[in-house]
C-alpha cells in the first residue's frame, strides 16, 4: 500500500488561489477580540431597540436550521473502521513507515504502562518506532523513562532542557525532524490504545487529500486514587466525547471539516511539512492545526472505533482550566486567521461551515449576557431564544446518536448487543446538563481575553493513572 505525498486539492471557486499560510504568532488578539465582543454587544442592543429585531433573529435561525438538518441527516463515509485482518494490507513491505510521537511532562503514573503499549503495537517492528519526550520534567518521569526505554525494544527517550519553550509543540517540532515516519501518530502519555490500532488507521492514508485522522476520546472508567464507577461527572465527560466526534463526522460528511483533538492524531507528514510543523504560540496546538490543514487543501477524517481512551478530568477546578484553555484556543483560530477565512482558501463549503460553528459555538454564548441584560432592564423578552433553543435541540439530538453510534460500534466489534434506548436517553439528559457549562466558559472567555493581556501559559492536566478499560455507555 502506497501513501501519496501531495493532495489533490480541490475548490468550488477556481479563482480562489491556495495562498501560503504563515503560523500565527498571536499579534493583536487582545484588540480583535475587544472588536468582535463590542460588535456582538452593539448588535444585541440593536436587536432590542428594532422593532424587526426578533424577525431578524426568526430569520437566521430558520437559514442554520437548513444547515443543521444537513447535519443530522449525512452518511458519514467512516464511522467503525475494519479489524486489522479484513484492512487493505497489499503485504508488509509496502506499510508505511508510523512515528509515534509523546510528549511527556511529569507523567510518572502512566508513562510504564505507556511504554508496555508501544511495545505490544501489532505492526512491524521495522516499519515504526516510538519516542517519549520528557519536556523537563519535575518528578520521576525522567529516570523512569530512561529504565523502561532500556529494556524496550520500540521506545526511544529523548530529554528537553528546562526553559526549552514552546509546550507540546515545541517537544515535537524538536523530534519531528529526526523521526522517519510517513505517518505521525500523536498521543498523550495518559493514552490507552488497542494492539491492532496502525493496522486499521493507516489504511485510511490511500486518500491523496487526508492529511490527517482523529480517534474518538472515551474516558476511562476509573482513576485509581478515586474508585467510584459511572458517576454523573464522567457519564458527562463520556457523553461529551460522544457528541464531539458524531458532530465532527457529521460536518464531514456534509463537506464541512473535521477537527484535530490532540490525542489519537495521525498525521500525514508531508500535510504537516506542508503546515510548517506545530504552532508554538497558540495554547491549543491541535486546533491550530486544524484549520491551517484545511486552509491548505487537506482534509481530516475522523472515527468512532477504534477509540483512545484517556483520563477525564477529576475536579470543577480542573475542568474549568481546561475548558477554558480549549475555548480560548479555538477562539483564537477565527482572530488568527480571518484573513484566510475571508478569502475563502478552504472552498465555499467549509468556510460556511467554519462560519455556522464560530456563531453557534463562540458568537452566541457572548451574546446571551447583553440579551438577558436588556431583556431586565427593558422588562421584555430575550431575542435569541429562537437560535438558543435550535442550539439546545440540536446539541442534545446530536448527542444521543452520537451516544447510540458509539454503543453499537462498540456492540459490532465485540459480536454482541448493548444498545438499550432507555439507557441512552439517560445518558443523554444526564449529557445535556453537563454541557451547559460550555455557556458559561465562552461567555466569560469572551470578556476575559477582550480586557485582559494574554501570556502564553501551557497547563497541563494532572494523571493518576487508571483503569485500561473505556466506561460503558449503551
């Protein structure tokens, strides 16, 4: 099986040029996003102060409707990929070459079991090889590594020095040229994987125009230090991951794109050659990517089963840190590069999809403290309750097949039944209530980073190691 190096890339508007796409380096995020906050707050008052405000609000919530249902209905091409053994294999000689790549940083509860699963990887051992990069770390991660790197016969240890910047793109702009792989596999050392996981992503790469597929994330059942099992909080996280990789499916399937996550990430390296590496000034590596790969005609994939299974976050304290890190991170992606985005270098399909999800996902949870505000003040109605209950409806339909597509994948792979209706529903409001945070983190985001001046910071999520096994969801 041979992997083409370059795309065919391909646009509706044949006057729209592939421009080059130069790493963001965060200049002026402060004042664009001032800009856009002060233009969605005007435009709420207007709203209130129109008498065709909520005809207006009817209107466009009847246009992302139509695009919505879109959505809903597409047939995604990939949804459960093959066992290794029915995969298009021509013979071994011919699989590509697969780095896997981990940066590791104060990562002493997993990094042992990390690098017993990079050793038990069913795929030749000539035809891949795996670095842990241990970026400075403060516990025992360096020793361990260097001991269990020893004794492998996969693993490579590579040290970064204190100071050495740039978070986890920095760790693997510093390999990435050293490595030798025509495909990047990218994980975080919290990562749990199936043996035959190459043998049935690699396949996918035949496509000239994938640059790049992302694993569904489940949550693991258990951390060890906290045994209680399908607790609200990780049903939450569960159903949330769900949603996310059902809805990045969905927006492919209708010409949209697909999204990076950051672990279970592989990469085409000639899409990320093509991208200029990782971007060391933006605080979500993953989403940065995301959208430059688009921007550069390649397109992303994105598969239910096989999954990559990690830890959720334990604590609110934690979540919020981590929610908000995401949320500003693919803020950023729209004040970074409108200009691309305005040219219309991803094709009229995707932009407009880019579009629908920057108003959906960013604009409206802002606009919703001005449109409460002057609903109170001006004792009247709110005018984005029609777009906000399209929004709610959407999420939680979006929700449960994503939760009923991940159970029969799972019930498929393991010849047996677990899909229960009831059960789903369950887990779908108990879903839909948690997500509501999401409201609160982007509102606020909104204001913080339109007043306040930013410094790079990457804040990585404690692991404690856990269980080898994903929550079960039917």
């Amino acid at each position: 099986m041979s992997i083409p190096s370059s795309p065919a890339r391909e646009t509706d508007s044949e006057s729209v040029p592939y421009g080059d796409i130069d790493l963001a380096n965060g200049e002026g995020r402060r004042r664009k996003a001032a800009l856009v906050l002060f233009a969605v707050w005007g435009l709420v008052l207007a709203l209130h102060y129109s008498d065709s405000g909520q005809l207006l609000v009817w209107g466009l919530t009847a246009i992302a409707s139509v695009h919505l249902f879109r959505l809903l209905i597409g047939k995604p091409d990939h949804i459960v990929l093959p066992a290794a053994e029915d995969s298009a294999v021509d013979g071994l000689d011919a699989l590509p070459f697969v780095s896997v790549l981990v940066s590791a940083k104060d990562e002493e509860a997993v990094v042992g079991r990390l690098v017993e699963q990079l050793d038990q990887v069913d795929y030749p051992r000539d035809r891949y090889e795996a670095v842990v990069i241990d970026d400075a770390s403060g516990d025992r991660t360096p020793a361990l590594l260097d001991e269990l790197a020893g004794k492998s016969q996969s693993v490579i240890a590579v040290h970064r020095k204190p100071g050495a910047g740039g978070g986890k793109s920095g760790a693997l702009n510093a390999v990435i040229p050293k490595t030798k792989g025509d495909i990047l596999a990218i994980f975080d050392a919290d990562a749990q994987f199936s043996p035959d996981l190459f043998r049935r992503v690699v396949p996918l790469f035949q496509s000239a125009t994938l640059g790049a597929v992302q694993l569904q994330k489940s949550v693991a059942q258990t951390v060890l230090n906290q045994p209680e099992r399908h607790n609200l909080w990780v049903q939450g996280q569960t159903a949330e991951m769900q949603l996310d990789c059902c809805l990045q499916q969905q927006r492919i399937s209708a010409d949209g794109i697909g999204e990076l996550r950051g672990n279970g990430q592989f990469l085409r390296r000639a899409a990320l050659d093509d991208c200029r590496g990782f971007n060391e000034e933006t605080i979500t590596d993953d989403l940065d990517l995301t959208l430059r790969l688009h921007l550069k005609g390649w397109n992303i994939e994105a598969v239910t089963e096989p999954a990559v299974i990690e830890e959720g976050v334990t604590t609110a304290k934690a979540l919020w840190h981590q929610r908000n890190r995401w949320a500003e991170g693919g803020y950023q992606r729209y004040l970074d590069y409108w200009q691309s985005l305005g040219r219309n270098q991803m094709g009229s399909a995707k932009t407009f999809d880019m579009a629908m999800f920057c108003v959906f996902q960013y604009l409206l949870p802002q606009a919703v403290i001005p449109d409460v505000l002057m609903a109170i003040l001006r004792q009247e109605a709110t005018v984005l309750t029609p777009l906000l209950t399209l929004t709610f409806g959407f999420s939680t339909a979006m929700m449960f097949m994503g939760l009923r597509r991940g159970a029969i994948a799972r019930s498929k792979t393991s010849n047996s039944s677990s899909f229960s209706l009831g059960e789903t529903l369950m887990q779908t409001a108990v879903g839909s209530v948690y997500m509501a945070h999401w409201f609160v983190v982007i509102s606020t985001m909104g204001i913080r980073i339109s007043i306040r001046p930013k410094r790079l910071k990457w804040v990585k999520t404690v692991h404690q190691g856990s269980d080898d096994s994903p929550i079960a969801i039917s």
